[in-house]
C-alpha cells in the first residue's frame, strides 16, 4: 500500500473523515467536494481509501490531495482488498486516523448539509453518554431515477440493539455516522466472521457500546446500484458464495449472542433462522422451507412465490414443464 500525504495536514485534528473509494470516476468527485468544504470550528482530516481502482478514480484522487494537501491523505492499493475479504477499516484506515471522532463516506456517496461534521460534534461534545450519532439520508436509485427519504421518522429517537439486530443493520447510512475515537479498538472477535458486512457488525457494536443518536435530519445522498458500490460488487457473485456469506452470518450472530451474554437471544435466533432459511433456499431445499422451523418465514411471502417453492420442493418435473412451455426454455 502507498500512502500519500503532505507535511501540511492538519496536526491536531478533531475529526477523521474516511472515504473508501473502488472505481468511482463518476461520483468521487462529487464525495470528495462534499467533504473538504465542511464548514467547521475545528480542524478535521480526510483518509481516502483506493482498493486499487483500475478507472480514472485515482489520478482524480491525487489531483484533490494536491488541491487540498492540508486535509487530504491517500492510502492506495496494489492489489484489491474486498476480493480477499480483508477488513479495511481495521487494517488500513483506522490505523491512520487521528481524530477524537471518526466520520465516513463512501466514494459514490455525498454529504448534503456542509454544517453537517459542525452539528454531530457539537451533539457529541454535548452529550457524553452517547458513543455514536447519525442522521437521515436521501437515497438516489440510479436505476430508476427515483429519490425518497431513508427513514421516515417523527424527530430525534435512540437506535435500540434490537431495531439493528432485526433490520440487517440498515437502521442508517452509513454516510451519516460519527462515532467515538474509543470504538474503533478492541473491535470483538464477530467482526473478523464477516468482513463483507462491516455495516452490520459495526451498528451492532456500538449499540452494546452505549447510546447511539439517530438525527431526523436529511444530510447526506446514498446512490443505489453506484458503479464500483458493494451492492453491485455483492449481486455479481455466484450463489455458492451467497451461501458461504449467509452461513458466516449465522456464525457472526451467534457469536453476538455469547458477546451479549444471550440478552437478546430469542431476537439473535429468529435473524440466525432468517438466514438458514436463505441458505435452504440457494441450496435447492425447497421441500424445507415451507415446514418447521421456517414455515412462517414461508407463509410471509405472497401466494405466487408460495406455489413456485412447493413445485420445486415436491413436483420439480411440473415446474420444469410448465416453465418450458411458458419461456420456451428451462428456467
């Protein structure tokens, strides 16, 4: 790894902002300007992480370090760390960052409101009992043209270890998170399970950690199905890998289970059965997935996935007729 930076970066900065960056000539820009023009009371650093880019993401990285040489640092890959499962966080990013707070945005990501760094500080300073806060964002399909809002809230609430548990993590973006120096060590044995989902285990974490604030304040933009995003590079492998990825997840969440010393364990249990029966269902089980223990997993789905499961799980040879004649081809 190369790290590019200059003697005038900031020597004392309050905030660490993180951008992890792979193939993003079309948005980083638009990330990066979002970020060195934060307004602020403080002085505050910028870590730009490349997983070794192969488009013109990084000379357009080198020419913001050149602009903004007081606030930019660049770490830049040889070779591609997601493909190897690496934590990046842990091994590259936070060993650099020298903040009392730790902030992030993704490459194809951007901040909105430039107070943005300003107003979670100021909550943090102001409220020590809370290791983390995060705010509403606006997410922009690419696919469709569409926006909506993330979250549909009614003001400021408390993110509960259950509600992240449950939703997958995506109880925020993670664009919108600041957090405490103090929890980026000592990270606990589930982080290294499941490196893909670093989201996850992170929001899990801090909520065992202490209060994490959720602010109902739109100020940041998520772009789905960004080129270069994990959620393009997560939808190209094939269902072997899904399946090694959902069975890691169980793992991760049983190991959560013995961390919170089984406090929420009939919670942990039903997200563990959830992903057992995904499992099931990439592993061509059908015949199991609509009896115990994941009938009511099966009966949340409409009718028509309903019929289709019960053809492939007891009347395969149906199914594979009745899709012939309907595509004209097996399915």
């Amino acid at each position: 790894m190369k790290i590019i930076e200059d003697k005038v970066l900031c020597q004392n900065p309050l905030v660490s902002v993180y951008c992890k960056v792979y193939n993003q000539e079309k948005y980083v820009k638009n990330c990066i300007e979002s970020v060195v023009n934060q307004k602020t009371n403080f002085d505050y650093e910028i870590i730009v992480h490349d997983d070794c880019s192969t488009d013109g993401t990084r000379q357009i990285l080198q020419d913001y370090q050149k602009k903004y040489p007081q606030k930019i640092k660049l770490l830049l890959q040889d070779e591609n760390q997601f493909s190897q499962n690496v934590n990046m966080n842990v091994k590259y990013i936070f060993p650099e960052a020298r903040g009392k707070y730790i902030a992030s945005c993704e490459g194809d990501d951007y901040w909105l409101d430039m107070c943005k760094l300003q107003k979670q500080v100021d909550f943090l300073e102001n409220n020590q009992e809370y290791v983390a806060c995060v705010h509403n964002s606006r997410r922009l399909n690419l696919h469709s043209g569409e926006e909506d809002i993330m979250y549909q809230q009614n003001g400021d609430y408390d993110i509960q270890f259950v509600d992240v548990i449950q939703g997958g993590g995506c109880c925020y973006q993670s664009a919108s998170l600041m957090r405490r120096r103090e929890t980026i060590y000592n990270l606990p044995s589930f982080f290294d399970i499941v490196s893909f989902y670093g989201d996850y285990t992170t929001a899990i974490y801090l909520t065992t950690l202490g209060k994490v604030r959720f602010l109902d304040q739109v100020m940041s933009v998520y772009r789905l199905f960004a080129d270069g995003s994990l959620v393009l590079q997560s939808e190209k492998i094939d269902k072997k890998k899904k399946i090694d990825r959902y069975e890691k997840t169980c793992k991760m969440l049983q190991a959560v289970d013995d961390y919170t010393e089984k406090k929420y364990e009939q919670e942990i249990q039903n997200v563990i059965r959830r992903n057992k029966y995904m499992i099931e269902e990439y592993s061509g089980n059908y015949n199991k997935l609509s009896k115990e223990p994941y009938r009511a997993i099966y009966m949340e789905h409409e009718w028509k996935y309903r019929v289709k499961v019960f053809l492939k799980g007891h009347m395969m040879g149906v199914y594979l007729l009745y899709q012939k004649i309907r595509y004209g081809k097996d399915k």
